[in-house]
C-alpha cells in the first residue's frame, strides 16, 4: 500500500500540483474567512465548499469546470437552508437527507457536472448536520461558502491554472440504458436504501453522530458501479478509517485543538487525500478521518469515545451499502468489466488507426487524444476488476486469469504509447508493412469485441530497431492474441461469471 502511493507513476507531476494547489486553495479561503470576521463554524464551512470546488470538479475542459464551480452555490446553498430549516423536525430532515442522497446519486448520469453538483449538495447536508447548523447560522455560512468558492476559484482559474496549457482530458461516459436498466437508476435506488438502513441503524448507535453513518454509506457509492466494487471501496473505507483512529489517537488527542499544530498537520491532510485520492482509497479515508479528528479538537469535542464511535457508525454505513448492491437490484461485476473491457479495446483499435494515418502523411489525425482517452478507459477497468484481484478473493482461478488480463491491457497501452511517440516524429514515414500490421490488429480487435474467435498466439517477433513502428504494432498483435484466453476460456465462460 506504501509502494501504491509513493511509487506510483505521477505523468507530468499532476496529482503533486493538484495536492498544492489544494493546500493553497483551501488555506486562503480559510484565512479569508477569518480576515472576514467568521467564527470557527463558518471557517469550518468555507473550507470544506473550498475542497469540494478544488476537489470534486471534473469536467474535461477549463470552461467546464469554471461553469460548473459556478453551479455549486445554486445546489448548495437550497441544501443547506433546508438542512437548518429541519434541524428541530427530525422525520422531515431525516426524509430530505434521503432525497438528497437519492437525487444526488441519480445526477451522475449526467456525466462530471451531474456527479460534482451531487457530491456538493449532499455535503452540505451533511455539513449542516456535523456542525449542528441552525436557521441562525444561515447568514454566516451563506457567506461563507460565496466567499470559499471565490477564492478557491480565483486559485484554481487565475492563480494557479495548470489546465490551460494541456488538452483536454477525455471523460469517458458512464454504461448507458433507460430506466432501471440505468446504473445511475440502480445506483440511486441502492444508495437511497443502504443510507436509509444507515440513517436508523446509525441513530440507535448515537442520536448524536449518526450523520456519520449516512456519509461512510454515500462516500461508498462514490466512484463505484457494479456490486463488486462497492465491496470492496466498503472495505477499504473502512479499514482506513481504523488507522485513521489509530493515528488520531497518536496525533490529534495530543495536540487537543491548538491551532498552530492543528493548522499544520491540517495542510499534511488535505494534501494527502488530494495526492493519494486517485491511487489508494485507503489512504485517502485515512487522510479524511484525520482530518475529521483535528477538527473536532478544534471544535473542543475529541475524545478517545468519541473515535470509538466513528468507527461504529463508519462499519454500520459500510453495512448499509454492502446490503444494499447486494440484495437492491444488483449490478453485477462481470457485465461492468466486460463493458469497460470491450471499450478500452476498441480505444486501441482507434488509437493504432490514427497513429498509422499519421505516419501516412495525415496531419488531422489525433493519436495522442486516443493515447489520453485509454489511460482513463484502463483506470475503469482497474477499478471494476479490483474486487478480483483483491487479496481476499477465493476465487484464485479468476484471480489470475484478472491479473492476466490487466498485465496484457497494460502491454497494448504501452505499445500503443511507444507506436504513437513513433507518428508524434516529424521524420517518420510510412512503411508499407504498416498497413498490413494495422489489419491484423483491427481483426484482432473484432475478434475480441464482436462474436469471433481469436486464432492462438503468435510468437513476438523481433523487427529490425530500425523500424520502431512495426516493433509496437508486433507487440500489439502479440498482446491482443494473448487476452484471447483469458478473456474467452475454451467453454466461453466470461472473465468474472454471471
């Protein structure tokens, strides 16, 4: 887990600059609130709409996220008067909790915007609940969260805006379907149950804390598509929750809210849930429950017990999303991998055809965008076969036929990589072999994407160093003949079963 993050490839630095703008972002907006006259509570709020914006914004262009960050306060700010409106009425605030959660879920099918304007409106319910807002406070926080969000983009689109000098990053678009045959539909009728069972179950633990089981069961959902999935994001929030107490008990106790410690190790936190988020689940929950530790020392209110029920209410969430994929209209694994599977496929076929209409002479053709878009396409293939390669599957025949066919995928983005480094030259030419090696490895796509079958693996060969190309399209060919038998077993049985 150590080596999963710290040795994780980082391309051009981007998940380190996303981490320090963050750290700028979010401390400006605190210090702003405070310059501005806000109480703890209010910089509390300012911050967390800070994170969110820097955070949860994903759109694939600047524009995009500028008018999406734009967005935020026309959800958040409804949200959070409802949230305090309700702070005396339990039923009703308990039933617009699960709205919320329900229609921010639904949202994603709208794709990155849908999904960022989801995840703010719920927080900010659940910030209403976590500092126990009241009709009162609404001025103050309104304020607040403007003031946040200005800040956080006036660093993110001025400051600091590192997008705008690379191409846009391809969003590649959730399964498809109509009515409960859409996973954004399941998903929200999923999460709105296993939060329902979280939000009772969680009050009987702590009429207090019991927010913080919805949360552990909507933080679950997030990013995850098929049963398999959820499974295991629930474990893995889980267990860095354990040693996010265990480190709390270390470190925030100790330091019991003095602010100039508090601030620091604050810093080290939100870096690491922005540097780590895209590599280890794990350690970004640890990240966070730190982070929700120190600001409870700051608000004079940590205590061992009180970790103690963070834990209790974090397992009773997990509970909740794990009954819920599993016995509330369940998405299977296998018919997500497949589907992401068949897709990243194809995205070679696409990007060899326009790196060899490159080495042709076209000078339309765009292979680095299809190199972008199958990075991402491979990133959801990780994730949906993760709950296969996880060290406690059983299953070790699927086990390793999983990690087959991950090592293979990642040898056609490497050729891939290579062959379109290859075209990117200006003195490049075209060999005649190319045509005949891009027709190979079309058919061996169609093979594997369509209802054919794939003959049995050639042997790589070795061209000449003088012909890079045709070196990638070899290895290409290779890879692609070897996913045959993983993918397809001679009794053509998919990789994952029903």
């Amino acid at each position: 887990m150590l080596k999963r993050v710290f040795m994780a490839p980082d391309p051009g630095r981007a998940r380190l600059r996303f981490a320090a703008r963050a750290v700028v972002g979010i401390g400006l907006a605190v210090v702003v609130c405070g310059l501005a006259g806000h109480s703890l509570v209010g910089a509390v709020t300012g911050g967390l709409a800070a994170l969110l914006a820097l955070f949860t914004v994903t759109d694939a262009t600047v524009r995009g996220q500028a008018v999406t960050t734009a967005l935020l306060p026309l959800v958040g700010l409804p949200v959070l008067a409802a949230a305090a409106e309700l702070h005396d009425q339990p039923l009703a605030r308990d039933l617009t909790f699960l709205a919320v959660v329900g229609v921010g879920v639904y949202a994603r099918r709208w794709g990155p915007r849908g999904h960022s304007l989801g995840v703010f409106a719920f927080m900010t319910y659940f910030v209403a609940q976590f500092l126990q807002a009241t009709p009162r406070h609404l001025p103050e926080l309104y304020a607040a969260v403007l003031l946040s969000l200005l800040v956080a983009g006036g660093v993110r689109f001025g400051l600091w805006c590192y997008e705008r000098r690379l191409p846009p990053a391809p969003v590649p678009a959730g399964p498809g379907g109509t009515g409960l045959a859409r996973v954004t539909t399941r998903q929200a009728v999923q999460a709105t149950a296993g939060a329902g069972f979280a939000l009772v179950v969680g009050q009987l633990v702590s009429g207090e804390r019991w927010y913080w089981a919805v949360g552990a069961t909507w933080w679950v959902f997030v990013n995850t598509t098929s049963r398999g999935e959820t499974l295991v994001r629930g474990f893995r929030r889980v267990l860095g929750t354990v040693i996010g107490i265990g480190l709390g008990l270390a470190v925030a106790v100790p330091v019991d809210g003095a602010p100039l410690p508090t601030a620091a190790i604050l810093a080290v936190c939100v870096f690491g849930i922005f540097y780590t988020a895209a590599v280890s689940y794990t350690w970004m929950m640890l990240c966070v429950t730190l982070l929700a530790e120190l600001l409870y020392g700051l608000l004079g209110v940590l205590d061992p017990a009180l970790l103690a029920l963070r834990l209790a209410e974090t397992g009773v969430g997990a509970l909740g999303a794990v009954l819920a994929v599993l016995f509330v209209l369940p998405v299977t694994t296998h018919a997500v991998t497949d589907a992401w599977i068949q897709r990243a496929l194809r995205c070679v076929h696409a990007a060899t055809a326009e790196a060899a209409a490159r080495l042709a002479g076209s000078t339309t053709a765009d292979p680095a965008s299809r190199v972008a878009e199958l990075e991402q396409l491979l990133g959801r293939v990780r994730l949906s076969v993760a709950p296969l390669v996880h060290p406690l599957n059983p299953m070790l025949g699927r086990k390793r036929r999983a990690r087959r066919v991950l090592a293979l995928l990642d040898d056609c983005a490497r050729e891939i990589r290579g062959l379109v480094a290859v075209a990117a030259d200006p003195v490049a030419s075209h060999d005649a072999r190319l045509a005949a090696a891009c027709w190979r490895v079309e058919s061996a796509v169609e093979a594997l994407t369509g209802d054919g079958t794939v003959g049995p693996a050639r042997p790589a060969t070795s061209p000449a160093a003088t012909e890079p190309a045709l070196a990638h399209l070899h290895g290409l060919e290779w890879a692609l003949a070897e996913l045959a038998t993983p993918l397809r077993t001679p009794s053509g049985s998919p990789l994952v079963g029903a």
